[in-house]
C-alpha cells in the first residue's frame, strides 16, 4: 500500500517540502531514496525500533521510502517521524491516513518512539503555512518557536504515540498558542548590563553612541585592561530594538543553525557574536556540505565583535570583505549555492602594539623598532576602509574609578539613537535596503552630505596637515552625517565635521612610527 506524508527540509533560511511517500511491496529489504544522507539512511533503524518499542509491527516485506523531489539533498534526522507515520499507515496500522496531507511533521526518534527536537522549525512553519497546510507537528521544544507563525495550527509532541493516537483518532492534540507581539515587546529591553556601569570613558561612549546612531564599523585602540571588551559588550544595550520583521529574520537564522535556547520563541534583542581569534574561514562565514550559517549571518541585525582583531589569520578576515559590503554572503557548492543575510555592525578591538603599551601615558612600550607598524599592518588596507570611526582608548584614571557617581544610562544613550535613526529612515524611504547613514553609496553621499566653503576648507587642511589618505574622505562625511542627526541639525557643520576627522586615527601616516 502506497501512503505519502509531508516533512521539510532547510535550504539557507528557507524550507521546502518534501514529500515522504512510503510504499509496501512484495520482496525483502529496506529502501530510502532521493538523495539521503547517511543520517537520513540510519532512519530506517531508528524507526524500525521506536515501531517495534510501542506494541506495532514493522513491515516483512519489501519497504521503499521515496523522499521527493529526488534531485534536492536530504540531511539529518527530522524524517523520522514522517518516515514512521508514513510506515504504520502503509502497513494499514493507522486507519485515518486522508488527515496526512493536511499536516507537515518532523521530528527525531529515539528507539523507545521519544521525540528530539529539530533544526529550523521556524522557517519550516512558514513554509507549511505558504502551502496552505492545516498543522504541523514539531517536537515539544519546537512548538513554541513554529508558533509564532499565524494561520497554521502547531502541535508540540513528546512521543510517537501521541501522533499516532491523534490520527487514529483516540486521543486530540492540543495546539500551541504564542502572541507574537507579547512574546516580542517583553524582553526587548531586558538587558543585564548598562552603560551607567561604565566608570569614565565618556569619549569612548560618545564614539559607541555614533557608531550605533549611523550604523557604523568602529574598532577600538588601546593598552590592556582600558576597557575595550566591557564597552563593545554594551553595545546592543543603545542600539534601537528590532522591529517585528528583522525578529523573524534574525530567528529565522538562529533557528536554522540550532542556536534558538530551549522552549524560546523569538530573538528579541539584537545579537552579540564574539567569536573566539582560533576561528576558521568557514565558521565565521558559513560552509559545509549542506552550508549552515555563519558567525557573520548569525550577527545579522546584530554586532559582531572580533577581539584582538590582529590576532585573527589574516585569510578569515579577508573573506569578511565582500560581505561587509554586499550585507549577504553567498556559499556555493557544486549542487547548490545558498544566500545567508549578514547585515551587522563590526566592532573591532586590539592592542597598539604586541607588548600593548605603545602611546601608554604611564608605561613604556618594550616593542623593537618597526614592530608597532608590522602589527598594524597585520589588518589589510581594505578592511580598514571598511571600518568608519578608529576610536583610541586610554586608561582610566583612579579618581574616575573610586568615583560613586553612576554614568549615564542606556536608555537614555538608546533615545538620542533612536531619534537619529528615525531620520535617516525618512531621509532614505526611496532606496530600498539603505536605513542607516553607513549604507550610503557615493551618489547618495554627493546628494545628502553637502559641505559648505568653511567645512570644505578644513577638510583640505586635515588632509594635508594629518597626512589623511583619500580613502577616509568618504568615511569623515558618512560619520559628520551621523553626529549632524544626533545634534538634530539639517545641515552638516563645521563642528561636525571637525568631530568625525578625530576618528580616523589609524589614516594618519606616522601614526605607528
């Protein structure tokens, strides 16, 4: 008897549905095909026993498990419960199969018929819901996180019996229910540390609070212990909440590569990536046989900082460049060749040197000549263009340190950015994927950064008198644009423009000697 249920397999971000057709024939063995792999092969055991375990019968005969359509790879273990559901009802153990091609299912078996939870139930569900399905059947911990998906009832199940009694009709399964808009707007603030914890330092916030109003790269210079790593980590805590939309995409990832925590519904918060400098070319870009996302895409709408930036191999930040400009990285394969989204902010921190006191006010660096500039060379010319604001940070004083007065906090940083974010989203409401002044192209930065004679002139002078590269020219009115919406200015004046040229340090021929 031929039955046919419906699972789901992840593509990037996005699903397809897979039909498991399931037939019983006369012969001996066991067969899957369409283009398994070996966890997909091992299913067949694992189904075999969970049956056996709960008091059914697996099929003497000939059994072939077809997964469609053959020519698109199958990976990992999710076709269990499909494959099972799908085998029960062929062996004519289940009387109700009409109700399978209402119902997309996936799940892992243990071999006492327990469910595992999945990859990618998300996208799953949305892709079950375009198809105009009436449920899905996800694992327990899943259900939470497929049902944010409206319009599609979600079933969250802890062992085969409970699907096998649904569709038997012996026992109901009750749908999971999520208010998308509760779920979203209750732990976007929820932050466990502030920028008020931050002891002095008020430049090097002034320079995160630009950064976070443009959307611009920076990367922070200084000794050991000034504070680098507890300012980037703070970050997100002044960075507007994501909307509704760039949640869904940004869980959508985080669910794909299996980094949703357990029971969770959505990423509220906009997401902290700190990979460790060991990292490879393919882990922080994403790969694979069947490509997974990357550091770089599960940083998407997020921050990622990249600590001791020289210390990581110089090939890994190399393959950041393209996508740091395109926002997306494309992995290819010789079958397929999958979009992953990788639009972040880049903060970057290092040492000034090897030993990390070179242009320390108190302690003397032990660096030989020539080792300061070949440590800096250490990140390339194109990288460096991509990062807007150098930010050098210093130590901080001990009458900063004992001092009890409380910084500034968060949410107060956070409203001056989401003021200036809003007028960059009107300014660039006619060109689709710009929202941010950093994203401006050079016909845009023409258009919208004009300079006035007396800007024009002291622009030509730190040039020349700071021995500027060209480079930083773009990079000086992107950042001016920035500071002029935190000012709630029109119009980009020389005070602005006079702030931004501080902030391209690392420009400066004969900064390292």
């Amino acid at each position: 008897m031929l039955v046919k249920t419906f699972g789901s397999a992840v593509y990037g971000v996005e699903a397809t549905t897979i039909t498991v057709e399931v037939n019983v024939l006369n012969g001996s063995k066991y067969f899957i095909v369409g283009l398994p792999d070996n966890a997909v092969k091992e299913s067949l055991q694992r189904v075999e026993s969970s049956i056996k375990s709960n008091g059914y019968y697996m099929p003497r005969t000939k059994l072939v498990v077809s997964l469609a359509p053959a020519d698109l790879r199958k990976s990992g273990s999710a076709f269990d419960l499909p494959i099972a559901l799908g085998t029960l009802g062929a062996t004519e153990q289940i009387q109700n199969i009409d109700l399978f091609e209402k119902y997309v299912m996936m799940g892992e078996l243990n071999l006492d018929g327990t469910i595992q939870p999945i990859k990618g139930a998300l996208p799953i569900a949305i892709q079950a819901r375009k198809e105009n399905f009436k449920g899905l059947i996800v694992p327990y911990q899943n259900a939470r996180e497929a049902a944010m998906v409206d319009k599609l009832e979600v079933f969250g199940v802890k062992h085969i019996n409970e699907v096998i009694n649904f569709f038997n009709n012996i026992h109901a399964l009750e749908a999971v229910v999520v208010n998308p808009q509760d779920e979203f707007y209750a732990s976007q603030y929820d932050f466990d540390i502030d920028f008020s914890d931050v002891k002095g330092q008020e430049n090097i916030k002034r320079a995160l609070e630009i950064a976070a109003a443009g959307g611009h790269n920076a990367i922070l210079i200084g000794p050991p212990g000034a504070g680098k790593t507890m300012l980037a980590k703070r970050l997100p805590t002044i960075l507007p909440p994501l909307t509704l939309y760039e949640t869904l995409e940004t869980t959508k990832i985080h669910s794909v590569a299996g980094k949703l925590p357990e029971h969770a519904t959505l990423i509220a918060k906009r997401p902290f990536r700190s990979p460790h400098h060991t990292i490879s070319d393919a882990a922080l870009v994403g790969g694979g046989g069947i490509p997974q996302p990357g550091e770089i895409s599960l940083a998407h709408n997020g921050v990622l900082f990249l600590d001791e930036l020289p210390e990581f191999k110089r090939s890994v930040l190399e393959v950041m460049r393209q996508p740091m400009e395109e926002r997306r990285v494309t992995i290819s394969r010789a079958k397929v060749a999958i979009d992953f989204p990788a639009s972040f902010m880049l903060i970057a921190s290092m040492n000034p040197c090897p030993c990390g006191f070179y242009n320390h006010p108190e302690k003397e660096c032990s660096c030989a000549p020539g080792t300061v500039q070949k440590y800096l060379n250490k990140i390339s010319g194109p990288l460096l263009d991509r990062i807007d604001l150098h930010v050098e940070v210093t130590p901080v004083a001990f009458s900063e340190l004992s001092s009890q007065k409380k910084g500034e906090p968060s949410s107060a940083i956070r409203d001056r950015v989401i003021r200036a974010r809003e007028k960059q989203v009107a300014r660039y409401a006619g060109h689709p994927g710009i929202y941010a002044n950093a994203q401006m192209s050079s016909r845009l930065l023409k258009e919208i950064c004009v300079i006035q004679t007396p800007g024009q002139n002291l622009l030509k002078s730190a040039m020349a008198k700071l021995n500027l590269s060209a480079r930083a020219y773009d990079r000086i009115l992107k950042v001016s644009r920035t500071i002029a919406d935190l000012a709630e200015s029109e119009n980009i004046n020389i005070e602005h423009l006079a702030e931004a040229i501080q902030y391209r340090s690392l420009d400066r021929q004969g900064w390292a000697g």
